[in-house]
C-alpha cells in the first residue's frame, strides 16, 4: 500500500517513515522543507535501506497537490504537516491558522473526490489544555488550548471527526505528549531551525556550547521543583505508534471509524529532572537560567496510554535516560557533518 507522508522529513515524519518502509509501505512525502533539510532524505534510505518518493511543496498549494495524487494510487496518509512551536504561534496566530488548517482541507478535498480512507492525523496533548487531574486519557474533557497551536491542533480533530462521519472515512487522532531522542544509528533527529522551541534540543545545544545556557522558564509552578511537568515519549516508540494505528485502520471492516489515542509514557518529568538526567546519561554538563514563565504554557501534564496498549498493542518502552542519549549522539552527529 502506498502511504502519503506530509512534513515526512520533519522530526517524527522522517522516523515514522523508516518505520512504514520497515513494514513495506510504499511511502510518498510532501514536505515544503520549512522545518527540515534535504539531506535527511538521505539518512531516511541510509536507515530503511529504500529511498521514499519525495516532492517538496507547501499543501497549501492546491494545483500540486493534487498532481501528486493523479500520479499516484494512494491509500492513506499521515499527516505531520504543521507549525509546531508553541510560543511562535502566540506572536503568529494567523499563520498557524492558515498553515495548520488550509494543509489539512486541502488533503481532505483530494480524500473525499478520490474516496480514498485511513487518515493519521499527528495531534497534541495541547488539546487538553491544563487538564484538572493527572494523568490525563482520552476522556479528559478538552479545554480551550492556552496557545494558537493547541487550538490549531484541536481545530483540525473537530474538522477531521466531521470529514469522517459526513463521508464514511476511518481516522485515527494521535495526541502526542513531548516527542524526544533521536533514531539509535544517529543518522535522524530534532533539527531546529535556529534557537530550538523544545527543551531537549536546547538542552542538547547548551551542552555543546552552541548556547552559553539554557533558559528555562518559570520555577514558581505548582510542582515539586517549582518547574513545569511533561511526558517525555521517545521517537521511535511514537513513530512505531502510527504504524500501528495505521494498520488498524486498514483491517477496520467498518465504514466510519474515529479514533483517538494518547501516546506518552505515563510518567511526568519536569524540566529539572530531564537537565539532570541528560547530564547523568551523557556525562556531560547542563548550565542553565531561570526566566520568567512563558506565555502558552502549562504546568503539568502526563499520560493514560493504557488505551493505546489495550487496542494498538503498543506501549512506550524506552526510558528517559537511553532516549536522552540518542539526543546527544545525534548532535554529535550533526556537529561532525558540520566540520
């Protein structure tokens, strides 16, 4: 079967990617490069052993997008495509809201004329909001996102439930916790474009000395360090997650299908305690700031994946430390391709 793959070079799309062609899936990718470089195409055939169709394009263009599904018979798609940062999309609503939902509708339109089905859709716990008990599963009561990429991401669950029953289609909503780590050969991970959003990318840059420290934001939370709590999941469990999902999809004999899962570990850290461990994986130094908190962000929020167990067969299985390693050997990676 061959799968689309948007944002497929991205972080959790190039790891998700190896995993599908690791499973036999014909992968295509459309990816516009904003976020991610030509040369992890590279690395996704170095690691799978088969290099993936590949056009670079923004979705959002509609005419091309629709070429590529002339050309091709397509079976399904996971969707990565979005901007991601939650603090970027507090200072740029209006491009989060175009990016994030035009991209979408737009593959859609091409899924409703073609009747084509099996719909992964790469959601967050921002949708959650900050949830009143912990640990927070699929029947948690949605609340308003606190930044424009949670309700991007809450937008586009709502849009993909009314697609899916309107048209008699099968999705799947992924909401992910805090994707970290990199793939174990070192060859695919998180490349920020310029100062990293994420924790672990920043925490990676500072122990390098490509940062001179780490700012972290807000030690006055509720919590027991005074810094704010994730669920940190490991790319390659979440992206073995999709296949998955995927999979149970396509073996669906009904008509309509929506579901919905959380994928993390079940265990929150805070932003202290992933310094901590880093430093203790990779023997390596963390300096770092306190700063004020920063706007969109929550205090705490952790996974129930039993769900994701119970129907998926599939758990998170890798721990914070051995994920933590994988980060700092593909900046080392990273800096010897640099040299």
């Amino acid at each position: 079967m061959t799968i689309l793959v948007t944002g497929g070079l991205g972080y959790i799309g190039s790891h998700t990617v190896v995993e599908l062609l690791k499973n036999n899936f014909q992968v295509i990718i459309v990816d516009d490069l904003s976020n991610s470089e030509k040369f992890i195409l590279d690395s996704i055939e170095k690691v799978a052993g088969k290099r993936p169709v590949f056009f670079p394009f923004d979705l959002k263009r509609k005419e091309l997008l629709s070429q590529v599904f002339d050309a091709y018979q397509i079976d399904g798609c996971i969707n990565f495509a979005a901007y991601k940062a939650v603090g970027e999309s507090q200072e740029k609503p209006l491009d989060y809201y175009e990016n994030n939902l035009f991209s979408l509708i737009n593959i859609l339109q091409e899924f409703k004329v073609r009747n084509i089905s099996n719909f992964i859709f790469s959601s967050s716990c921002t949708v959650y909001g900050q949830a009143d008990e912990q640990p927070i599963d699929e029947n948690t009561p949605l609340k308003t996102p606190e930044s424009s990429y949670g309700k991007t991401k809450q937008m586009g669950e709502e849009i993909l439930k009314d697609f899916a029953t309107a048209h008699q289609r099968k999705v799947s909503l992924l909401r992910y916790f805090n994707p970290i780590g990199a793939h174990p050969t070192a060859l695919l991970g998180e490349l920020p474009i310029g100062v990293p959003n994420n924790l672990v990318p920043y925490v990676t840059q500072t122990a390098s000395g490509i940062r001179e420290k780490l700012n972290i934001w807000g030690n006055d939370y509720e919590t027991e360090d005074g810094t704010a709590v994730r669920d940190y999941i490991y790319v390659v469990d979440l992206a073995k997650a999709h296949v998955k999902a995927l999979q149970k999809l396509i073996a669906s004999n009904e008509d309509t299908v929506i579901d919905i899962y959380n994928l993390g570990t079940g265990k929150g850290s805070s932003v202290l305690e992933v310094v901590e461990a880093f430093e203790t994986a990779n023997d390596v130094k963390v300096p770092y700031q306190i700063c004020e908190r920063r706007a969109g962000d929550i205090t705490i929020a952790y996974a129930n994946a039993d769900k994701a167990e119970k129907e998926l067969g599939w758990k998170a299985e890798t721990s914070l430390e051995e994920a933590l390693r994988t980060t700092w050997e593909w900046q080392k990676y990273l800096e010897s391709r640099n040299s």
